[in-house]
C-alpha cells in the first residue's frame, strides 16, 4: 500500500517513479537505542509511464511494475517455520546456510521427529508459496540472498530481498 501511494502521489505532483525502481530498506534496531529505521529510493521515470488500470484480488495492493520487499534473518527463518506448520509440520527451530558464490540459501528446519533440508531451489519454491498464500504476488526468479554478519548489539544471518508486484493490505 505504501509503495502505490508513493507512486500514485509522485506521479499526481508531476514526478513519477520509474517503475519496479522503488526500492524500500529495513534496518533493524541496532545496540544503545538506535531504534529500527526504513528508507526507500527510487529513480525518476525516464519518460511517462502508461500503464492499463491495476486490478488485484480483494486483499491485494497491485502495483503497475514491481517493488521489493526485505524479509531480515527473524521474519526469513519465520516464514520456513510457517510454511512447515502449513505443511502439518510442528517445527522447533529453523536456520539458513547462505552461498556466497551463487547467493542462494539453503535451510534446515528442525521438526518434531527429526528434520526437513531445504535445497536453495526448495527455498526458493517455499517462499514462492507462503507468500502468495498470505497474499503477496511474487515475480518468478524475484529473490535475492545476502549474508549481514553479527555486529555489537545487533544479530546476523541471511536476509532476502523478493521482488513482487503485489502485497498483502493486512500483513
């Protein structure tokens, strides 16, 4: 919603955004009170943007070109646990292995009973499907891994950034 209402207000100023460049950054809280922070960026339109009228399901914000979305370590690991529960699965614990040369992540999802490996592509295919079913419209190939490593006051891990065209209204 907030990505379609800064394009919508740019473009009504005579300054529209060039599409799928806006870009939003999720820094968390950070030791001694430095409280979490978001920041966005984007690129003017090179010429006007004509796009037909966006029509998405009840739900869903559309968008006429894509965003990305920044799902840190704590919301990745979550995401895996809720789609094993969604799998009848009764996970305990997940964690993700980041692959510096391709930046693909592969995971393991500790679960009553034993353990479930995820592949980088299985990753991936699991992504796709827990956020389309909480109503985000996910671009095919839209992911991108990177690894923060733990600093003073602040946790590491595997972070992804999805490209969509569509968010859920209600997260």
């Amino acid at each position: 919603m907030i990505t379609a209402c800064v394009m919508e207000a740019s473009a009504a100023e005579g300054k529209p955004i060039e599409p799928g460049s806006l870009k939003f950054t999720y820094q968390p809280g950070r030791g001694f009170g430095g409280g979490p922070s978001v920041s966005a960026e984007c690129k003017p339109a090179a010429k006007p943007v004509l796009t037909e009228p966006v029509s998405a399901p009840a739900g869903t914000v559309a968008f006429p070109g894509t965003c990305t979305v920044l799902f840190g370590p704590g919301e990745f690991t979550e995401l895996l646990k809720s789609a094993a529960r969604k799998s009848g699965l009764e996970p305990t614990y997940a964690s993700v292995s980041f692959n510096k040369e391709d930046s693909t992540a592969s995971a393991s999802i500790s679960v009553k009973g034993g353990s479930v490996a995820l592949s980088s592509e299985e990753v991936n295919q699991t992504l796709a499907e827990i956020l389309a079913h909480r109503g985000y419209t996910v671009v095919a190939g839209g992911f991108k891994y990177s690894y923060q490593s733990a600093g003073f006051g602040g946790s590491g891990g595997t972070s992804v950034k999805v490209t969509v065209t569509g968010v859920p209204t209600r997260l």
